[in-house]
C-alpha cells in the first residue's frame, strides 16, 4: 500500500472521507484556502530556485506571484482579488523576515517514496536546509491562519515522516524540523526524537491495518462543515448542513485604492505585449501549418476565426495537425 501523510491524516479525521476520496477516487472540490497555499507554495519554491546566492527582489516575487497564481475555486472576483492581496502581503513579511539570511537550500519541493516495509510513503518535502552551523533542517511552509497548540504539533505525523524520508532520500539525519506559519510569520522547530519516531511509526501501521481491513466508518468532527462529501456521507444526509468556506481575509481599503491604481498602469503595457505575443505565435502556427504549439506550462492554439485560445496543460513539443 502506498499513502501519503494527506492520505493518513485524512484517515485519522475520518475513515469514510478517506474511502470518498482515496478508494472512490471521487474528487475534492477546488477552494480558495487550496489555491491560496498552492500559490504561495510555488511563489517561494520559485524565489529559492535560483543559480547563485543572490535572491529575486521582492518586486520580482511579487510579480512571480502574478504568474503562478491560482484562480480555481474562488466564489467571485471580489474575493480572489481579496485572497491575492493577502498573498502579496504574506510575501511581503516573509520576504522582509528571510532577506537577511538568504541561502540556497539542498533541496526544493523534492518528491520522496520511502519504504517502512508494510507500506510505502509518498510526500513532497518543501525546503530543505544546511545551516551556516551545518545543522540540517526540513521545513514546511503551512497557510494556516492560526498556529496549532504544541501538544497538537507532537501528535503531527508530518514531520517525523519528512524526518525519515530525509534519512532514506538523502542519507542525512535532519537535527530539526520546522512548521513555518507563513500568515502569522511563525516557525515553530522541533527536534524528532527516536520515541516519536517509533511512535509515530506504529500509528501509521495501525492506520494501514485498519485500511487494508476496509474499516471506513464515518466519523463526526469539527471539520464537517467543511467536507466536499456531505452529500454523500450518512451522518450528515439529513442534517441539512451546507458546505463552510473560509471567509476571505480583510483589506485595508487605502491599499486597496493603491493596488487598483497600481494595476490600471500596468494594463495597458500588459496588454501591448500580449498583442505582440499573440502575433508571433499566429505566425508561427500559420507558417508551420501546425494547429498549436506548447510551453512548459501551457498550449496554444487557434480557434476557427484564427484566434489564439490557451489551453491550460503542461506540455513540451508542438502538436502536428491532421493535415501536416
């Protein structure tokens, strides 16, 4: 059996979500607190991503983060504008927080498959670092807009699990772990001792059994509200309850006139080179006679009245037409 901590953690909440989500593969609705992290996630991996020691301005994250950003799941323009702001702000601290101490780290959203022998654990550890006193530190980014009480943080499965990944990965024992609480700009550190390691290891072979048993009984918590499958889910069938978001955060409405301001200076630019982009490409696709053509991070192509539609998968070679 493969899992990730999603996966277990999901489990631990409760077993019928797992089976909604891992077993039925039915999918998660998109959300603003999802696309929110996943922006934020990639904005940092991209500002640690760099050849030599010398880091992006804040203007070129910030702008990086106008790339990468997410739109999915978002109930109106009004409150993705609302979660954007709020990830510039984010930015803004962390970058004024880190700036100082700025260095490459070993490793950026490394990808691990570990082996504990009655299951496999899949997982993406966020940064790894090498300290200027050659401590080795994992570090994960969490967009939480509170921080956990500390007894909840030891009960966490995440970071003994990215300990031991560290170790078969890398064979490097990591001296600390650390949630890095990027709204309230808090790290929290914790040294993984042998005890919790074995402890946490024998709570993830009693989740396996009990998967691998098909114990999938639902069970009520404080998170409800918020799961994609009520619908589906017999506890709550009959209890008429509808689907909690997370409200948008507030913004401060002298900055909200600065940024509208700000971006009504920077459209008309925007839109010249998107223009001149699209020329070059219309040409391209007309002189190859191909039907569109892929990037790293999209395709393009042209509708019938000879127009340029992006279409939004990742892909890396040109894409003949029927005709040739």
């Amino acid at each position: 059996m493969r899992l990730s901590y999603s996966a277990i953690s999901t489990y631990q909440v409760c077993p019928m979500q797992y089976k909604f989500r891992y077993v039925d593969k039915m999918p998660a609705l998109p959300s603003p607190a999802i696309s929110f992290g996943r922006s934020l996630h990639e904005a940092l991996r991209w500002f640690y991503d760099v050849p030599t020691p010398d880091p992006p301005s804040l203007e070129e994250l910030i702008d990086y983060l106008e790339t990468c950003w997410i739109s999915e799941g978002y109930a109106s323009p009004e409150e993705e504008a609302k979660y954007f702001f709020h990830a510039m702000s984010v930015l803004h601290v962390f970058y004024k927080t880190n700036i100082e101490d700025f260095r490459i780290p070993l490793a950026l959203e490394q990808s691990f498959l570990v082996d504990l022998d009655f299951c496999e654990l899949s997982g993406v550890i966020d940064r790894l670092d090498k300290r200027e006193t050659g401590e080795i530190e994992i570090i994960d980014y969490k967009t939480n807009r509170r921080v956990p009480p500390s007894n909840k943080l030891y009960e966490d499965l995440q970071l003994p699990i990215y300990h031991i990944a560290t170790i078969q990965t890398w064979d490097l024992t990591p001296d600390m772990v650390t949630f890095y609480y990027l709204i309230p700009n808090h790290r929290h550190t914790i040294k993984v001792t042998n005890e919790w390691l074995s402890k946490a290891v024998e709570t993830i072979r009693k989740v396996v059994t009990r998967i691998e048993a098909e114990i999938f009984d639902p069970r009520e918590n404080a998170l409800c509200p918020w799961c994609d499958y009520l619908d589906d889910c017999p506890l709550m069938r009959n209890k008429l309850i509808s689907k909690k978001s997370s409200e948008p955060p507030d913004m401060e409405i002298g900055m909200v006139v600065d940024e509208l301001i700000s971006l009504k200076k920077r459209i008309p630019g925007m839109l010249r080179r998107a223009q001149g982009l699209e020329k070059i490409l219309r040409a391209y696709l007309y002189d190859r006679r191909i039907n569109a053509v892929a990037g790293s991070s999209g395709i393009v192509s042209l509708d019938r009245s000879g127009n340029i539609c992006v279409v939004h998968e990742t892909g890396s070679t040109e894409i003949e037409s029927e005709n040739g």
